[in-house]
C-alpha cells in the first residue's frame, strides 16, 4: 500500500472540514475523489501533502507513519501536489518555475527531467524564457504538471486539474494524466468532472460531508444511481 488514510479528521477553527476520512491508494493506479463543492476534497489533498494540519487519525507512505512530517519532508519523500488554479510563479521563467519543482534533488539530475518535460509538453520548450505568467491557463496548467513531476514523486495529487479550461483544453489535460497513469506513475485526482476523472480512474471513492462514503472502481462508480443521480446528471 502506498498511501493508507485512516479516520483521518481536519478542522478550521470550529468548523470540520474532514470527518474520519478512509482511503488507499496502491502503487501504480489512479485514484479519482469526487464530491460536491465544501465536500472536504481539497482540505483532503492538502493534508496528504502536510500544509493542512489534522487534529485525529493519520497518514501512512509507502509504510511510514508521515502524520506529523513537514510538508517539504513528504515532497523528498515522494509526494508532489499541483494545487487548485495552478499556482506558478508568474514573475519568473517557465525553466524557473521547472527548476523550483526540484529544489530537492541534485543538480545533475535536473537537466535530463527538464528536457523530459519539453518532450511532454512541446510548447513549454518553445516558452521556457516566456514569464509564467503571461501563459494561458491551459499552458499553466502543464507547468504545474511539469514543476511536480521535476521532484520525480511516487505519489502525484492532482487538485481540479480542469479548473478554468476550455473543453478542448481539458480534454488535452486528462490525455496528459492518462499517459502519466500509463507509465506506471501514482495518481490521486480530485476532480469536479466527475464523468472524466471516473472514466480514466483505476478506483474512485465519493466524498459528502468530509467523509468518504462510496468505493470502488470508475465504472462501478460511473454506474452508481446514487453517483449518477448527484455528480453526474442522470
């Protein structure tokens, strides 16, 4: 098993965003948590990567209790977020932004990741001296994608890749998540699409009320009266 969340329970202030929280992930799959808005998902992404603390249950990595690790220990230990809206660095390059992503490792590895992801995401080679910022919100988004995969993670949370885009755009995202899932790579997706993320996921889970209240793979999720009737507009 390399994540194991168990009862695992988050507050801001007096209000309980996470409730007891249950959820594997195994090595190799794609994992899709889908959920309503205030759900708890995000809270949920951003305690797995240690900027969200928790007040109840724990977080265990590839075998390690990380409960109350940093959040830039559990980057070197193999987790890498790309958070909701992207969040590059707009002021600096898009080779910057791709360095950054790999503050962890050695610098001698760093060049043969970089141009990995040139071949990738072809368009971010043709910007690597363009700000951040003055990219599209589709090419952001594969930076975002590009700076985690710089840290070379076991374990790739992706928070609302779709967020913003054109459905061509997102079409192109998802096909990226697929490749990546294809090559072996670990995946948990949180997504607001939940037809998309169901139909690339290896397993999904459904949160209500920061809980996770339904398991199992995308399609038994995809055929779920209860999933189709609420997420799906069946």
């Amino acid at each position: 098993m390399l994540l194991q969340i168990k009862r695992l329970s988050s507050s801001y202030g007096r209000v309980r965003a996470l409730n007891g929280v249950e959820l594997n992930i195994e090595e190799g799959e794609l994992v899709a948590l889908v959920g309503a808005n205030g759900a708890g998902k995000s809270t949920l992404m951003r305690a797995i990567s240690g900027v969200q603390p928790t007040n109840g249950g724990g977080i265990w990595f590839d075998g390690a209790d990380i409960t109350k690790v940093s959040a830039s220990k559990r980057v070197r230990l193999g987790i890498s977020q790309v958070p909701e809206g992207r969040q590059v660095f707009s002021e600096m390059t898009v080779e910057d932004n791709l360095l950054l992503g790999a503050f962890t490792r050695p610098r001698l590895e760093i060049d043969e990741d970089i141009e990995k992801n040139y071949v990738l995401f072809p368009v971010l080679k043709e910007r690597r001296e363009q700000l951040a910022g003055t990219l599209s919100g589709g090419e952001q988004q594969m930076l975002a994608i590009g700076r985690a995969l710089m840290a070379r993670p076991k374990l790739m949370l992706l928070d609302e890749p779709s967020m913003g885009l054109s459905p061509l755009l997102v079409d192109q995202t998802f096909q990226t998540i697929q490749k990546l899932a294809e090559s072996g790579m670990t995946i948990f997706l949180v997504e607001q699409n939940a037809y998309v993320a169901l139909s690339i996921a290896t397993r999904g889970y459904v949160m209500e009320g920061g809980r996770t209240v339904l398991e199992g793979t995308g399609q038994e999720l995809l055929d779920d009266e209860r999933v189709k009737k609420a997420y799906l507009g069946v």
